[in-house]
C-alpha cells in the first residue's frame, strides 16, 4: 500500500468544480487526504474579496471544503449558499467565502481560518492554499497578447501559449511541502489546465517536490476542450503543455477517459467550442508515461469525470 498502510496519503492539486469532483470519491477510500488549491482566482466573489479586503480568493478553497465534508447535506449547501442578484452589496457572494473572509480577518490567518472551517464542516481531509503569497497568473496568448488575471485568462477565448506567475517566487506553505513528502500519490487535476492545474505547478518549490517524489504522480486529462484555453488540444496536447511549464518527470502516469459522450451532448458542446478531447495514443507513447485508459467519465446534463469511477482509477494505482 505504500508509506500509510491502510489509509493512503493522497495529494490533489487543482481547483475549480474538477479538483472537488475527484475529491467527492476519494474520500470513501482515505481519511488521509490533502487537497492543494490554486490561489490564483481573481473573478466573481472570490475576485471580489481577493481586491477590497486583500485576503487570498477563498472560493475554489471553499468548493473542497465542502466536498470534503463527512455530510455535504445542511452545511454543505449553507456554505455553498450565494447571494442572489438585488441582496444588494452581498449580492454573487457565497456565504462560505464571506465566512472565511470574516474567519481570516478574526484570526488574522487565512491558514487558520481554512483549517477551522474544515473542523466545523468535518472534512475528511485537509485543504490547503497553495501558497500564501497574493499571486498574479499572466499569459501570452496564441496571437501574441499578453492578459493578466486568471478571469482574463479564462475569458479571453484564445489558446495559451505560454503562463507565469508574478511573483515568480511565491513560496509554498510547508505543509504543502510536507504533504506531498508523505504522498502515496499525488496527482493533478482534473480542471482547467491553465487557470487551475498549472497555477500549483507553477510555484518552483512545488513543481520540484512533486518531480522527486517516490510515489505515482498522476495527471488526470480533461474530457472536454475548453474554449479559449485548450481550444483543438488533443491529450498528447494537454500533457505536452504541462511538462513545458514544469519539467520533464512531473509525472509518472496520465488517466486519459476513453468514455464517449451522448450524440445531443456532443452537439450540446460543440455549441458553446468545446468538442471531447481527441485520444491520440501513439503521441502520448512518445512521452514515456504509463497511460492509464479508462471510461472514468460519463453524462447526464453534462459530460464530466464520474467521482467514483475516476477514484477508483487513482486509487488503482497503489
């Protein structure tokens, strides 16, 4: 089983609804979860709070705390409770990232305010900020523009060609560092490749520790383009991105969704410039990464990763 015999140490990276989907199953096969989350937000409430009070954005933090809750039931969906349009200046805030605002300016530690918070929700597992440093994410563009802000980033409609963080020499938290020492697994994604997943590997101390560690390090590949980001990008395409901003060995192994989507959801997508992303297996050979091939999503509304499925894909891997 690896370094904790029975309740493996499984570090997630990310942010955003894909890193809180995952989490959502892993949670019914280890207490022993740490959830490490981009602090790059700057858009909606979370952007919000990040400008007029100068704390971390506590959105995606928040979306994993409640995924992590033992019953996601009442304080689940107080948490996820927002504010709706004439509720005057509370108006597009949750009530979770107002509670850690207020929680953060109490304690004078967004630390502390997250790991209180994950007491009263009790989660199964720890959240952590990536970093504590007020970090800007930039990119270039594919036609040469340079945007700044993740909202920018994501709302741009064009592909990235190349992203930085400013400063680049935010430092992760050590119990960061420390959580993915201990990892029996450590895996990224799955989400936004650019604004969400990259944003954690960006930070050098971080893209080193998860390099030189002795255990399966994992990169769950989107199901789906996403318009503007990842516009065309085959699998091969999303792992090349990632190894090119980090470096070569990040990752050992890559769960790449062999799932089809239903006909009117492929239409449903293609729509709004999304289309499933393109399998392209002698490319991902190239990289000498053992490629995990598996229907670990499925549809409804939508076409997302499947919790449970994708769970047990990671946990597979033990």
């Amino acid at each position: 089983m690896g370094k904790s015999e029975g309740n493996p140490a499984i570090v997630v990276m990310g942010g955003g609804t894909g890193l809180a989907t995952l989490l959502s199953g892993l949670k019914h096969f280890t207490t022993n979860l740490t959830a490490v989350v981009t602090v790059a937000d700057d858009g909606g409430s979370s952007g919000r709070l990040r400008r007029e009070m100068g704390i971390l954005p506590p959105g995606d933090i928040r979306n994993c705390l409640v995924a992590l809750a033992e019953d996601e039931s009442l304080m689940g969906r107080l948490f996820q409770y927002r504010f709706e349009e004439g509720e005057g200046s509370l108006s597009g805030h949750s009530f979770g990232n107002l509670f850690l605002a207020a929680l953060t300016k109490v304690t004078d530690d967004f630390e502390e305010a997250v790991r209180l918070s994950s007491k009263i929700l009790k989660t199964r597992g720890t959240v952590l900020p990536a970093s504590l440093d007020l970090v800007w994410l930039k990119a270039e563009l594919d036609n040469g523009r340079m945007v700044e802000g993740q909202s920018a980033i994501a709302g741009s409609n064009r592909c990235c060609s190349h992203i930085w963080l400013e400063p680049e020499d935010a430092r992760p938290t050590s119990a960061v560092l420390d959580a993915i020492a201990a990892a029996d697994v450590i895996v990224a994604g799955p989400g936004s490749l650019f604004t969400s997943i990259l944003p954690n590997l960006l930070i050098r101390e971080i893209a080193e520790a998860v390099a030189g560690a002795d255990c399966p390090r994992v990169f769950i590949c989107n199901v789906m383009t996403q318009p503007g980001e990842t516009m065309g990008f085959s699998a091969a395409d999303h792992l090349e991105a990632l190894v090119r901003h980090t470096q070569p060995g990040i990752v050992n192994n890559m769960i790449v969704n062999t799932a089809e989507p239903p006909a009117p959801l492929i239409e449903f997508y293609r729509d709004k410039g999304a289309l499933p992303v393109v399998i392209d297996r002698e490319r991902l050979d190239s990289f000498g990464v053992n490629i995990i091939y598996d229907g670990v999503a499925s549809g409804g509304n939508y076409f997302r990763h499947d919790s449970d499925k994708l769970a047990a894909a990671v946990v597979s891997l033990l």
